[in-house]
C-alpha cells in the first residue's frame, strides 16, 4: 500500500513537471575545475608542497520567462561547490532577479559588480588557474568582488558601448554606508575595453575609492591584454593609494594557447616597500569546446614589507609568505564546463 502511494506522488510530481518548465526557460549548467598544485611559500619548516585544489567549481540554474510586449523576468542562481574534500558548507556567488527589454535590465540581487568584470575580461588565466590576476589585483577585499544588496541597470548595446549602473544599500537601521559602481565598455571588432569606477563608504568617517581601465586587442592568433588601477584610501586608510598595471599576450596555435601575463602593484604611498610583482606562463590545450587540460606556473616577487601570494581567490590552494618573502608554484589542471 505504501509503494502504491508513493509511485503515486512521484507520479504526480513528474506530471508537474511539463507544466512548470512551460512557465519559464529554465538553464542548469556549471563547470567542474581540479588542478594539482606544487606550491613554495619560501618557508623553512614546511614539509609539504603538492596540493589538490578545487578551483571555483560551481553549478547554475537561470530561467526566463516572456511577458509579451519585449520583456522577460529573469532569475539566477550559482552555487559554489567544493571537489577536492567533503565540506557541508558551500557558497552562493551570482544571484538575482530582474526584468529584462528594450530599456535594459534591472536586477536585484547579490553578484559580481563591473569592477571585478572588467578584470575578469583580461585575464589570461581565468581568473581560477594558478598566476589569475587577482593575486595582485585585489586590493582590500575592494576591487574583485561580488557586490551584495544591489540594485543594478544594464544598458542594452548601443553601437558597441554598454553601461552599467551598481548601488549597493546599506540594509541597516543604524548605518547608512552604500557602495556604487559605474561601468562603461566598448566592444567593437578586436577591440573590447572596459572602464569602472567604484566608491563606498566603510563607517562613518572612512571611505576608499577606485579606477579601474583595461581592455583587449584580439587578432585571431594573438591576442594582447592591457590592465591598470588606481585604489585611494585602500580599507579606509587615509594615503593608502595604490597603482597596479598588468600587460598579457596570448598565441593560439590548434587546440593549444600558450600565454604569459605580468602585473605589478606598486608601493602603498605611505607604506615603503609595499609592491609586488607576479608573472604567469601557461598553456592551455582544448580537448572539445567546454573541456581543457592545462598547465601553468606563476611567481610572485615581494618588496620587504609586502605579502602577496600565488593562488587563492578563484584559485583553491595559495602560497602565501610572510613579508619580503617570494612565493611561486606549478599546476597541472583540468577544467569542463557543462
């Protein structure tokens, strides 16, 4: 008698089904990402160096549905899941709702502001490889990242220009602290550039402000990256400026890309021997159109007072050192997205 109730339910529920996804086009994808890691924090006492490393893996579901008239709802959502080790906590990262039409797109939500994508459009290493940009790039848990309790417009293109406008509330009672970010790219042949500028409020009396310009030149076989930013007042810090540049070149031949990328952060205006500098070399062979296996090695190069490591961020494992003390590692990974 049970079995017989629950063939029943499940039955029913299958019959929903059809109903439900007639409502919305629903999406479910995602990319599972591994790399092995040989990591050096220049550090006497470590005994170990080989890491296995679970690289912003992560499964999606987006839907859309038409309202007539040249407009759709829109909803995302994106889970972060961790491969290399049994975890019951995960993290979201990109999540919205909103409306989307000849005027734009408004959201709601919590998820990468143009800041952080206009990083993201030049790095040659995704962003999740050993030697991404982040390592240098990220500047006060400011410049690279997710933006929450946002309302956002989009604009649609317009003869190769886009903008964006990001505003994140306070959500508080007793604190009125906002965060807004301007976007503007233009995307045209070879050529995409991207432009962001970001400010927030940290309390009541300290604030910290940022510029960000970066753009690509995509010649078919090569493929050059140009990146700068300035921070002013990095985590509210009154003449805490930094000015970070990165160059990158990628040659395809095949299936295979051979790139190499280099960015400097420069000393913090009152804090001497602060900067640091990272240089990546990869290549990256393409098994299919979602799969790639890979091969990367990254160094960073540290002033006495500096501790920027390799990895971490989108990358799971990080090397980093104490002050002054370089750090570098090779990875072997593989990427499908799916």
């Amino acid at each position: 008698m049970n079995k017989k109730i629950l063939f029943a339910a499940v039955g029913a529920a299958l019959a929903v089904v059809p109903m439900i996804s007639a409502q919305a086009d629903v999406k479910v994808g995602g990319s599972a990402h591994l790399s092995v890691d040989s990591l050096d924090r220049g550090t006497a006492s470590d005994t170990g160096s080989l890491f296995v490393s679970s690289n912003s893996s992560n499964i999606f579901v987006s839907a859309s549905e038409d309202l007539g008239g040249g407009m759709k709802a829109i909803a995302y959502f994106e889970h972060l899941y961790t491969q290399d080790v049994s975890t019951s906590g995960q993290a979201n990262r990109n999540n919205y709702v909103g409306l989307n039409g000849g005027f734009g797109t408004v959201k709601l939500g919590h998820f990468d502001d143009s800041m952080k994508m206009v990083g993201r459009s030049v790095d040659l290493f995704y962003n999740e490889q050993l030697g991404e940009s982040r390592a240098i790039t990220r500047q006060g848990n400011f410049t690279d990242e997710r933006l929450a309790n946002t309302v956002a417009y989009e604009s649609n293109n317009m003869s190769g220009f886009t903008f964006a406008i990001q505003y994140g509330l306070e959500d508080s009672f007793t604190a009125d602290f906002k965060t807004t970010v301007l976007g503007l790219n233009y995307k045209a042949g070879p050529l995409n550039v991207g432009v962001a500028l970001k400010s927030a409020d940290l309390s009541a009396t300290t604030s910290t402000s940022a510029t960000r310009i970066a753009g690509t030149y995509d010649m078919g076989a090569f493929k050059f990256a140009g990146f700068y930013q300035t921070v002013s007042d990095t985590s509210g810090v009154a003449g805490a400026d930094r000015t970070t540049l990165g160059l990158g070149v990628a040659f395809k031949a095949g299936n295979n890309t051979f790139k190499a990328q280099w960015y400097k952060a420069d000393e913090l205006d009152n804090a001497v021997t602060t900067g640091g500098t990272q240089t990546s070399f990869g290549v990256d062979h393409n098994l299919s159109k979602t799969t790639v296996v890979y091969a990367t090695y990254a160094k960073i190069s540290n002033d006495t007072l500096a501790t920027f490591g390799v990895g971490g961020n989108g990358h799971g494992a990080s090397a980093v050192p104490a002050a002054g003390v370089d750090s570098s590692g090779f990875s072997l990974g593989m990427r499908m997205k799916f």
